[in-house]
C-alpha cells in the first residue's frame, strides 16, 4: 500500500528531530533522510559506523523510507558517469547499505551522473551503467539501490531512462517534476512507473521544476492511480523544497507540503 513520506531536506532550518516532529504533527508516518541542511546526518560515521549511525535514527518515532546518498562532494565528484570512481563507489556502498539494513531504511537513492568534461550525454550513459552493473553487485543492492533522474544530470528524458533499466535492472526514484520542468507530458513519463522504488511528489510545469500546487501541470490523481495500477507499494514522499536551485527558494514549503498530503488523501479515499 502506497504511504506518505517528507523529505528531511524540505525544511533546511530544522533539526532531524524537529523534522520528524512535524510529520507526526501533519499526520505523515515517515520521513527521508539525506546529507543536507541542519537535518543531516553524519556522512563520515555513516560510512565509518553503520550501526552506530543507525541507532541515531531510533528515537525519531517515524519511519524513515529512503535515504538519499552522494558519493563525493557535490554532484560531479564521484559520479557515476565519471570514470575510475567504481571501485570506491562500491566500497562506500557496502557501508551504506549496512546503515540502511540496521536502519530499518527500505530504499536508498543515488543520482545517475552528468556528462562529465569530455564527454557526450551517450558516454556519460553508458559510463553510468557500467558503474551500475558494479555497484548493484554489492550484497542488497539490488533490493535498495535505486537511482533518481534529474535536471542537469545525463538522464534528462524517459528513453534514455528506459535505456538504463534495461541494461542494468536498476529501479528508479521517480520524479515527475523533474521531466515536466523540461516539457515532458505526464504520459510520456508515465511508462517508468513500474520501474519506481520510490517516488517524490511535488508540482511542477515546463520550465519550472517547482511550482506551487495550484500553478503547475502535474494530474496528482492520475499520477496516484498510474502507480497503483503498476503496483507500485512504496513511499510517495513530499519534496517540496527551499533551495537556491532551480528557482526553488519561493514557494512557502509547508502550505505546499499540505496541499500535496491533502491530495493524496483525498484520492486515496476513494481507491
């Protein structure tokens, strides 16, 4: 069954228990945990001590439904489609993946790359892959690794998404926004669905990544019954942010984050 999550990230002046703190109070049974703001977790002891790292997320009194890992310092340091980061890649996910274990974390996303210097958008995919292929080797990768396409990442359209799931099997986390921003129909994005580990959800439309609710294009009911009918049970986390990115710092985080629980519950209502 499909259930609500937050991203931790949404709210850059909370602490991780504050964080929580206000999924309870909203009604929304978890949380995603990352690597930013003042709700970050600790990427060193994570890495250095999975377990101990983990115990850290006991006392929230929510679930915790992804964790959104970044290999190296920014989005080009160690990215998958950088050739020579593999081998390190994967040795920082064994830890990961022992974290999340301990953690209770059902699913843990990485981005894809960039075209990196020297590089066409075909190389940088099938660079990407090839990291893929090694990295979903690691013992429970399969199970938890899924990676997110993104503006200014190689991945920016469906069939080169597509592409990667079939060379490599990797599922997704699946961002409509992200493809509608660069002026892809809902339907168009519609046929990764069933490829999803897990989901964010916030408003978008062409030429705006993040729009308020009332101002974008994404059908949030057609989009609800799209991933129930593909059988999608995962998380659907609410990831409206406020960040200098993407003309991201305008949009008041939590009227946005209500219209978007309201709607899912409104529609799950009635399934």
């Amino acid at each position: 069954m499909m259930r609500l999550s937050v991203t931790s990230w949404s709210f850059p002046g909370l602490t991780l228990e504050e964080v929580a703190g206000l999924a309870k109070v909203l009604g929304i049974p978890s949380i995603d945990v990352g690597l930013f703001y003042r709700s970050a977790l600790d990427k060193a002891e994570v890495l250095a001590d999975p377990t101990g790292a983990a115990e850290r997320l006991r006392g929230l009194g929510v679930g915790v439904a992804n964790y959104y890992h970044l290999f190296g310092d920014g989005l080009a340091d160690r990215n998958l489609a950088l050739p020579g980061a593999v081998e390190a890649n994967a040795r920082d996910l064994e830890k990961v993946l022992a974290f999340a274990e301990a953690a209770g974390i059902g699913t843990v996303f990485v981005l894809p790359g960039i075209v990196n210097p020297g590089q066409s958008r075909e190389e940088a995919g099938r660079a990407s892959a090839e990291s893929l292929r090694v990295l979903l080797d690691v013992p429970g990768a399969r199970e938890r690794v899924c990676v997110e396409p993104h503006v200014h990442s190689w991945a920016e359209s469906p069939e080169p998404v597509r592409r990667l799931v079939e060379a490599t099997g990797v599922r997704l986390a699946l961002d409509y926004a992200h493809f509608v921003c660069l002026g892809f129909r809902q339907e168009e994005v519609d046929p990764l669905a069933p490829h999803a580990a897990h989901v964010h959800l916030r408003q978008a439309r062409p030429g705006v990544l993040q729009a308020k609710f009332g101002q974008g294009v994404i059908n949030f009911p057609a989009l609800f019954g799209t991933l129930r009918d593909v059988g999608y049970a995962g998380a659907l986390a609410l990831e409206a942010v406020h960040q200098d990115y993407m003309g991201t710092l305008f949009d008041d985080v939590l009227t946005e984050t209500v219209a978007l629980r309201d709607a899912f519950n409104d529609w799950n209502r009635g399934a």
